[in-house]
C-alpha cells in the first residue's frame, strides 16, 4: 500500500479531502444532518437519534471534531455540539465551484 502524499495537494485540497473523508460514513451525516435541524445538542440527544451505541456515536462526533465539522463546548457534565458554520460554508463553496465549472463543461464537451 503506498503513502499518502498529502504534500504535493494545495492546502485547499487537503482541506477539502479532511472534510470529504469525515462525511463518508452515513451515521456522519446524520450527525451532521440531526446537529443543523435542531441547532444545538447534547450527545445523549444524538445517541437518542441513531441506531449506534454511545461509544460509536462518541467516535463519529470525535472524527466530526477532528475535522472542523463540528464543534463541542463542555457544559457540566455533558459536551453541547454544534455544526461549525465556517467548515460547511468551504464545503458549499467548492461543490457551487465544481457545479458551475461542470456546467461550463457539459455545453463545451462532446
């Protein structure tokens, strides 16, 4: 298996890449998809949601958080999660990007 060259990727893509790779597991976005609808939660609101475990929703929020996906602040004895705006705006930004460099394609191509 050979090594992941990160270094020869702009910095946008690699950013990109992160985010793309935290959204590929389906119990990952429905975290991402449960944490917009209601704005705010708790983990135990999440555990409640999904079919998972807790320890399995903890490592799907974990590799969310990791990610810049999401973002988690300590209140008492619970961790309150929420979506990070700025990490779903680049990921709306470059998938409006791609979509309009494939429309400029589809009318040049045969």
């Amino acid at each position: 298996m050979g090594a992941t060259k990160t270094e020869h990727f702009t910095d946008k893509q690699n950013e990109i890449a992160t985010l793309a790779k935290a959204l590929g597991h389906p119990a990952r976005v429905a975290i991402i998809e449960y944490l917009m609808k209601v704005n705010t939660c708790i983990c135990g609101d999440i555990v409640n949601e999904l079919p998972l475990a807790q320890p399995t929703v903890s490592q799907h929020l974990k590799e969310l958080k990791s990610a810049g996906l999401i973002k988690g602040s300590i209140e008492g004895n619970t961790i309150c999660y929420c979506v990070d705006l700025k990490a779903l705006k680049k990921i709306q930004n470059y998938f409006a990007k791609a979509s309009d460099k494939l429309e400029k394609i589809k009318s040049t191509c045969c």
